[in-house]
C-alpha cells in the first residue's frame, strides 16, 4: 500500500481582485506529492509558484479547489498544517544582532516548542556550525546563514519543508553547495520537500517529479527523463542576416515546425544531424549570422509547450519582503 501524499491539491484556483478585473494566478492545479519525494515546481517568475505557497501555508485563502497538506486541510485545519511544515525562502530572513544560537531560541519560542536545545546541537553539528553558534549573524558567510535559516526550518522536525527559490541570487559555488545540503536533508531527515524554481539544471538534478507550470496552470508533470522523452525532436535556433519566409523553412525535409522568436527562428527538427545540410543548401550560409542546436532538455520541453525559453519576459518578484515577513509571523 502506498504512503499517502505529504501535499494534495484538487483543481485549485486563486485569484486576486474581482471575476471581472482580477488576475487568475492559479489556475485549476492539480498535484499530488508523495511523502519523501524532492518535487520541483518550474516556472518562470510570475507563472504562481509563490502564490501557491501562500495557498499552502494558509497565508493566502484559497478561491476555488482543495489542498491538503501533511494530512491536514488547509482552509479548515491551518494551524495543524503550520505545525507541521517548514519553510526556506529566496532571502535569508534571520535576526543579523542575534547569534546564530539566539535565531534558535527565537524560533523555539515562536513555535512554543519544550525541550528543543538537543534538537538546535544536533541540527548545528549537522551543519558544521556548532562551534560558531555564539557568534552573530551578520558575521556569517552567505552559505553559513542559509545553512542556519535551514535549521530554523527543521527545528519542529516537520514533515513538509517549502524552498521558495532557495538559490536565487547565489553565486555558482553557494549554489552547488545548497544543492548538496537540499540532497542531504532530505536523505537523513526524511522531509518531503516542494522546491520551487526557475533554473532548469537545478530542477533536473535535485527533483525527483517536476511539475512546469506557466501562467498559473500546470502544463506538464513527470520525473526528468519522462519530461525529456516527450519531445522526440532536436531544437535548432536560427539567425539570419535577411529575412526569410517560414514557408521556406517548412519546406526543408525533416522540419516539424518552426516560429519566429524576435529575430531568431526556432525549428523543431526530427534529427539536427540530418537537417543541417539540408537547411545549408536551402540558404546560402554566407546568410546565416548564428546557429545552435539543442538536444531534448527540460528546457527544449518548456520551450515546445509554450513556444519560448524559461525566463523569457520573466515578470520581476514583487513585494517579496512583504511577503517573507508574514511567512515569519505565520511561522509562530
């Protein structure tokens, strides 16, 4: 008999404002997390992964649908859905005048938790800060505060952790070494964890199912390899130094489609090693500026459902402290 699912969501819908001016951000999501699982919700800024969060959290209501979480309903039971879940955010939110032992005993307090000094040592050796702990914050590496706000997060022992772009805005080194912490709580503290993101290799490395979602609505879900094998084509993007007609591209045996994008075209071809000397000998290559080929991805699987790149027309973050603090406040 299989475990039930850590996170359930039933034709879930969100929106804010009026039916008639309002923005639809969620719209009818359906999910389903098993407990243990590292799931992925890809998405270019502003496609809802946030606002589903929220929805999650019970910090949001919700307009339409169901979502249970750890067991628990969220719009009827959100206080034994709180008690249960953590949360890791894009900034690191922590008391920069209080020492790393101090945010701990704050946390402690806010979640009312008795007894909690063993579990704080535990999770401070697991780090590698426990010979740190009496120092302030504002003293800590990027790495070691987001190390100690995962802590704070684990401090109850929940079962269901949210990272919310956990490595936005890290350097390359602090984001490889985040990966390997996200691998390593869930390996030895058997937390189910919804990653949302908009890198696409981190997606593909950390996340055992992935659901892409775009303009509120789930557009495709599977694990890497079943989101990968859906697009049996290659990717070729074109740029020429004149204009082409796209009726001339079509016309190129092996070609499945292909549409402009700014001034670049995209072609789907069945196999990039055979096209390419057919597309050489349909334009004269002294006319083609730039030429890239690319394999199927998670990438090339966002960019065949939705006709452009993740991160394309990417809306900003908005309003993302206001938000970080009523995480913090709906913690205790």
């Amino acid at each position: 008999m299989s475990a039930p699912a850590a996170i359930e969501v039933r034709d879930l819908s969100k929106r804010y404002g009026s039916p008639a001016n309002g923005v639809l951000a969620l719209d009818r999501v359906t999910l389903s997390i098993g407990s243990g699982q590292v799931f992925g919700l890809l998405g270019p800024n502003g496609a809802g992964k946030t606002t589903l969060i929220k929805v999650l959290t019970g910090i949001s209501d919700i307009t339409s649908g169901d979502a249970r979480v750890a067991g628990f309903d969220v719009r009827s039971e959100s206080l034994k859905v709180r008690a249960r879940i953590g949360w890791v955010a894009a900034e690191v939110i922590l008391d920069d005048d209080f020492s790393a032992w101090e945010n701990l005993w704050l946390q402690a307090k806010l979640q009312d938790l008795k007894d909690w000094e063993d579990r704080a040592r535990h999770l401070l050796q697991y780090f590698s800060l426990l010979d740190r702990k009496d120092e302030k914050v504002n003293r800590y590496s990027t790495g070691m505060r987001k190390k100690l706000e995962i802590s704070l997060a684990l401090l109850h022992q929940p079962s269901v952790i949210f990272m919310d772009e956990p490595t936005i805005g890290l350097d390359v080194a602090t984001r490889r070494m985040l990966w390997d912490i996200i691998t390593g709580i869930h390996k030895e503290f058997g937390v189910t964890i919804l990653l949302t993101t908009h890198y696409i290799e981190e997606a593909d490395a950390l996340c055992g199912q992935i659901a892409i979602i775009d303009k509120g609505r789930i557009i495709a879900q599977g694990s890497p390899s079943e989101l990968k094998s859906r697009i049996r084509a290659d990717i070729v993007q074109l740029e020429t130094s004149d204009g082409i007609a796209l009726a001339t591209l079509r016309a190129i045996p092996g070609v499945q489609d292909a549409w402009p994008q700014g001034n670049d075209w995209m072609i789907r071809v069945a196999s990039s090693e055979e096209f390419l000397p057919r597309l050489f000998r349909a334009i004269p290559t002294d006319h083609i500026r730039r030429i890239s080929v690319e394999k199927p991805s998670l990438e090339t699987v966002f960019l065949d459902l939705t006709g452009r790149r993740l991160g394309q027309d990417d809306e900003p973050m908005r309003d993302i402290r206001k938000f970080y603090a009523q995480m913090r406040r709906a913690r205790s």
